[in-house]
C-alpha cells in the first residue's frame, strides 16, 4: 500500500514520534483491504497537503502492529486518534472529508 505521503509508524517508534511533535497529531489505524481505510488515507494525505505545518498525519498498520492498537482498545477500522502534547486526546468519529476532519479537530479541545 502507497502511503501517499503519509509517515508510517510502528509499536516500537510510535511513543517517541508522538511526544516530540510540536503539533497536534493524527493516526489513523489500518490495514490492508480495508477500503474505507484507504479512502480515509486519501483524505489524510490532501489534510496533511494543506496543514503541513501544522499538523503530523501517522500511519499504523494493525497487522503488523499490536501493542498501540490494544492500548487504544482499537476494534474497527479506519480509526482515527488525535494526540496533543504527547497524550492520546480522543478519537476523531464520523470519519469522512478532510473538511470534517479538520472540524473536529478544533472542536476537540
């Protein structure tokens, strides 16, 4: 799978990624064959297009990825988590556009 310009993260780096970063962060959860995981990457790629600087759109793949997904109790797919200043915030629901997206991202506060 392209990550369309994505960041990919892993169980093993997804701690250090997340708390360095100066800006809220989004990750969504996938895997392959999951068609409405890939259109929602489509729509996290053009947001991360728009936002460059201010926010960082991370990747994880539930197949080759476990202790993230079971510490967020992730049980379907896409799903999409929002972390600020290193802390897992909430998840995004009524995942759909980047517009939505970008709405519910400040509205999260």
């Amino acid at each position: 799978m392209k990550s369309l310009g994505l960041q990919p993260v892993t169980d093993a780096d997804f701690d250090r990624v997340v708390e360095r970063a100066a800006v809220p962060v989004l990750v969504e959860f996938w895997k392959p064959g999951c068609g409405h995981c890939h259109a929602l990457m489509r729509e996290l790629a053009q947001l991360q297009d728009e936002l460059s600087e201010k926010v960082v759109v991370l990747t994880m793949n539930v197949d080759e990825n476990f202790q993230i997904p079971a510490e967020l109790d992730v049980t379907s797919l896409p799903a999409l988590a929002l972390y600020r200043d290193g802390s897992f915030e909430r998840f995004i629901g009524g995942v759909g556009t980047k517009e939505e997206i970008r709405k519910q991202m400040h509205t999260a506060r």
